[in-house]
C-alpha cells in the first residue's frame, strides 16, 4: 500500500508536513515527498490529500466487558468500535467476571484476542479477586503478558499491601495503574457532591475520596520510587498533587478521560445517567485545571475508560444505575474540539496525548511514524463534521450520541492492513 500525500503528524519526530508512506508486510518501508507508485505495480494507491495521518490511536484504560458481561460488549464488538475511532491498540481493564487475575485467564484473554482486528492487550489486576488482602503472583502476571497491574472498579483500602505491591511493580519494570476513590467517602457514586447533587437530593461524591487517595499514593510513588499512573483524573487539587509528586522526583502519570475535558457535573442535569460515572464529573473549576495540567504536562495520557452498559441498566434511577459512559467511538473528536480547535493545545500534542505517550508508558508497540516500525495508522478528516446515530459498540450510553462532531477518522490501518473504512 501506498499512502499519498497525507499530511503526516507524528510527535516523536517532530514531523508535521505533506507526506507519502510506502508499507509492505505490515512494516513502513519509506515515507518520502512522492513515491512514485509506477515503481510499485499492483500495490493499493491510498489518496489522502486534505486528511491528516496520525500513529494509530492508543488507548490504555477500556472494559470490553469479556468475560462474564458480554452482552454490554465482547472483545469483537469492542474491537469494532476502536477501530472506527481509530484505535490500533487498546488495553482492557481486569474487572470482568471472573476477574482477571492470574497466568491461565491472561493466557486465555491472548489467545481470544489473537484474530481480532487490532492489538488488545490485558492489564492484571493487583490483588486476588480485588480483594484488599492478597496481591496476585505480579512476576508470574507480568511474565503471562499483562501490560500492567490495577485496583480499576474496586479502589484498594489496604495501605500496607499497596506499597508492597509498588516494590515488588518497582523490581519488575512494571506500572500499576490506580483508580482513585475512596468508597468510604462516597455516599452515591458517580455524581459529584455539590449543588448538582443537592438539587438531585443526594450527597454524591465528594472530591475528597479522588484527593486522599491521590495524596496516599504520591506519598508511596515517592517513598517507593515505583512507576504509577493516576487513573481517569477529576479533580483540580489531583492534578496538583500529581504536579507535586512529579516535582519530588516520583515516576507518576495521569490519565484523563475525553469526558471530563468537555462536561462539568451540570451535564447530570442534562443528560441523567448518561453523564454518571465514576469518577464523577466535577465543577467548571476542576474541569480547567485539568485542562491546564494537560497543557503543563502533568497529565500526559488521554484515556477512554469506555465502560458499555445497556439502555435498562441506564435506564434505572439515577442513584441505582451503573456508572460509566461510552468514549472509543467519540473520543479523538471530543478532544478535538474541546483542545484543539479551541486553541488550548496543537494537533501534535494531542496525538501525542493519544498515541505517542500511552504507547511509550506502557511499553507497547506503536505511537510513532517511522521507517521499519510497524503500519499502525489513522486518517483523519479535521473538516468533516459527522453525527453517530448508531454505534459499533453493543452499548450506546453516551450523552455524545446524536451530536455534530468534528474531525472524522476516515480509515483505520492495523499492521498494514486496512481495517476500518468509513
């Protein structure tokens, strides 16, 4: 395949220009001004001029719901989704049921994922069963394949366990990713405590539960020396003890959600359990300096945390439904237009953001455009404003259903092969 006259965006080179890309066997071969396609007989000619050519989106935080909830969604129509939005690679989270937590379910995760349509790794979660007892066997997990280690859906109380586990992440070379709430301090998840949950009649979630938790973990990143990431960050004071822990020396990252860049907790009053999740949706204050953290680069990883949930389980009132939206589909519009086009950051630090930082962090392949490395590639039209009336996910519980959105993804390439196409 040929690719002609995109205008390749790639953060590690700096490369932001009008190029064609020659791929062969998966692998890109050349990336030159104009490769002559008469050189090359019989090889596809891919047009796209006016279109952007980004690495294939990477995205470290999904619930593909497989096994044990798969009629919310199963690793192929998960897979189907990502690529629509232009995803190559993407890591499940390890609460599904059962959770997954050991050598035989992680083996068995790789070996379902094997003929999908892009690369879906598994992250382990830290302890048995999500326990707050017991840690898994991190080097065995590690060894299987996970990516990473995380408490994400059941936020770890047990301090002591927590820093054994950071030393033991430390000697592997490996992250653990955390999911900071205190449900201790959480009345009625999913809506922030404020006059949002005040008018609902509730107490919501203050963001203390995120803050403390925040703080504890810094504290032990610091004491430890391990690498951590902060997950799905919510709250101003989050960003600035991450900021803090980053200036003591830790080896810390966060994450961000494409939703808690574009809505604040009014979206609740608008949208209902479309807009609940956990965390939840802060203030017009909290949602700012997110932004600004992401623009200081505190925050270097944008991450969907795409959570599929049937229309009756969202349907339920607000304080009996699950928490949690759709986002692989929709994700790299809404930071589109909430980012760039709103002049807070460049295109080149949002694929940096989506691509480049994830892959690096996490130790995949992919995130870059370079000679030799592998033919994981979106286009893109930044001109193009589309609306999803139907998704490929099985769930649709989005309130970014049925919006005009900007900046399509026109086609998906996987290891060479194309596997989207609008």
């Amino acid at each position: 395949m040929i690719i002609k006259g995109g205008r390749v965006i790639d953060p590690l080179s700096n490369t932001d220009e009008i190029l064609d890309i020659r791929i062969e066997k998966g692998t890109i071969l050349e990336i030159e001004k104009n490769i002559d396609g008469r050189k090359f007989p019989g090889e596809e000619i891919l047009e796209a001029r006016g279109k952007v050519l980004v690495p294939g989106l990477v995205d470290v935080h999904v619930h593909f719901r497989d096994p044990g909830q798969t009629y919310k969604e199963d690793l192929k129509s998960g897979s189907q989704a990502a690529i629509a939005g232009g995803f190559t690679s993407v890591v499940q989270m390890a609460n599904t049921s059962p959770k997954i937590d050991d050598k035989e379910k992680i083996i068995d995760h790789y070996k379902k994922a094997r003929d999908l349509p892009l690369k879906v790794y598994t992250v382990s979660a830290l302890t048995r069963n999500f326990g707050d007892l017991e840690l898994v066997d991190m080097e065995e997990n590690f060894k299987a394949g996970a990516v990473a280690f995380t408490d994400d859906g059941i936020p770890n109380r047990n301090s002591k366990l927590i820093v054994d586990a950071m030393n033991r992440a430390k000697e592997l070379g490996a992250i653990i990713s955390f999911h900071e709430e205190d449900p201790n301090l959480i009345e009625q998840n999913g809506i922030n405590h404020s006059e949002v949950s005040e008018r609902l009649n509730i107490y919501g979630s203050p963001t203390i539960a995120e803050t403390s938790f925040i703080a504890r973990d810094v504290a032990m990143a610091i004491y430890t020396g391990a690498k951590i990431s902060i997950q799905h960050i919510s709250t101003g004071l989050g960003v600035d003890l991450v900021k803090f822990g980053k200036s003591m020396g830790a080896n810390i990252y966060a994450e961000v959600t494409p939703h808690h860049l574009a809505l604040n907790d009014r979206a609740v009053l608008k949208y209902g359990t479309l807009a609940k999740m956990n965390p939840p949706l802060r203030s017009e204050e909290d949602r700012l300096r997110i932004i600004e953290g992401i623009k200081e680069g505190t925050i270097e990883i944008i991450a969907t945390d795409h959570a599929p949930h049937s229309p009756e389980e969202k349907a339920k009132e607000i304080t009996k439904a699950p928490s949690g939206i759709i986002g692989l589909e929709t994700s790299f519009s809404i930071c589109y237009e909430n980012l760039v086009l709103s002049g807070e950051i460049s295109l080149m630090k949002l694929i940096e953001l989506m691509s480049t930082n994830p892959a690096k962090m996490y130790g995949l392949e992919g995130g870059e455009i370079a000679v030799g490395k592998l033919a994981d590639l979106a286009i893109i039209d930044l001109e193009s404003e589309y609306k999803i009336e139907k998704f490929k996910s099985k769930s649709s519980n989005s309130p970014f259903a049925g919006k005009n959105l900007r900046g399509e993804v026109l086609y998906t390439i996987s290891e060479g092969k194309m596997v989207y196409k609008k």
